[in-house]
C-alpha cells in the first residue's frame, strides 16, 4: 500500500494504492453496488465558518473533508465522469462528508494527515506519506446520515454523485485549521477552495436512520 499526498493549486489530496483484493470499499444503505475508495480532499475558509460545501440547518463550518469512492464497474474517477448522461439515477461516484467546527481540543484522528501537510505548502507539490489506516482517522457510521444525488463541487460539476453526509459536525483545533490555511495555490495562499452553497433544484435529501 502507498499513499500520496498532493497539493494541485485548488486543493490538498490524498490518494492510496492498494491490490483490488485489500482496496478499501463502501456499499449497502442507498448504493446500489459496491465503490471504492479514491481520495480524500479537503475543503475551507481560513477561520470562517463558511468553508464548507454543506450545511446543518442552513449554518456552515469551516472545514470540509469528502471521501470519494468509484462506482466497481469504472476503472477510474475520469471513465466514471465521461460516463456522465442525463439520467437521474446516475450514481457513478459516492462521496463521504464530513464536516467540521472549530474548539479548543485537537482532533488526534487528524494528526497522521496534518503532520504532513508542511510538505506540500507550495502549490503543485506531492509527496508519499506514511500509510494511513482509513478507519483510524475516518469516523465510521451504517445509520443516522443524511444523503442525496448531487454534483461534483468542482468542474466539470457532473451530475454523478450519491452524497453521504455525516450528520455532526467533527472537531478541530485552531492550531490545526491554521495548518490548511498556510497552503499556496497559484495565486498566494490558499485561503478558500470552497464552492457556494448551491439551490437543492428539487432534489430529495434523506435521512437514514437504520434498525
């Protein structure tokens, strides 16, 4: 298994690599299929609680981490979004979301990701990172979270997406949020990549509270 951590100019992410027998997947609940694992990136405003792409009751946050998986029938995030149509039910990509606020205790799930991020403050850096065990630092939940069929949040914006929200807000520090806030795009420092709260266009938002 390795890891990559990347700074693009837009955003910080961090792919892995694994066998297919031991890649990390998600399925069951509203996913219909199984969807592996792709990256983890990051969304934010420097100490404004409005970095994030969504919303508890029409409040923002300042940071959001999403987790994206591919449908298995793709053998890449870019085949999934040129098998981009008009269908409703078009649900190639999944997305896990989580949102967080700032307090004053650290977030130690986060550590092994903000430890490296001084190694790609400047803008089109990549580094390998020491592996990180997806479950140690992501929250895992199967009930009490809210999901709908959306958009990717950045270009080409396709409509792809069954999106699953944590439903609380996560914690972290301000120290630790300063760590995102001292990353270069190309034009200075990175100090939101986050795309507007956009209209639901009557789109349906579940909660699943699972027995």
């Amino acid at each position: 298994m390795a890891m990559i951590m990347n700074n693009d100019g837009i955003t910080v992410s961090i792919r892995g690599f694994w066998s297919t027998e031991s890649k990390p997947h998600i399925e069951g609940g509203l996913l219909k299929g199984r969807y592996y694992f792709h990256s983890i990136t990051f969304h934010w405003k420097s100490f404004h609680n409005d970095g994030s792409e969504h919303s508890f009751d029409n409040i923002k946050y300042p940071l959001e981490m999403q987790v994206m998986h591919v449908k298995e029938n793709f053998k890449s995030l870019s085949e999934a979004m040129q098998r981009n149509n008009t269908k409703k039910d078009n649900n190639n990509i999944a997305i896990i979301s989580y949102i967080f606020q700032i307090k004053d205790q650290k977030n130690a799930l986060l550590e092994p990701i903000l430890m490296n991020l001084s190694r790609v403050e400047k803008t089109y850096s990549k580094v390998y990172i020491p592996p990180i065990h997806l479950d140690s630092v992501l929250p895992l939940f199967e009930s009490k979270y809210y999901s709908y069929k959306g958009s990717l949040t950045q270009p080409p914006y396709c409509e792809i997406v069954t999106w699953i929200i944590h439903p609380e807000p996560l914690v972290i520090s301000s120290l630790q949020m300063a760590e995102f806030c001292n990353l270069h795009s190309t034009n200075g420092l990175m100090i939101r990549n986050s795309r507007s709260i956009q209209s639901l266009n009557d789109r349906n938002v579940f909660f699943i509270e699972n027995n």
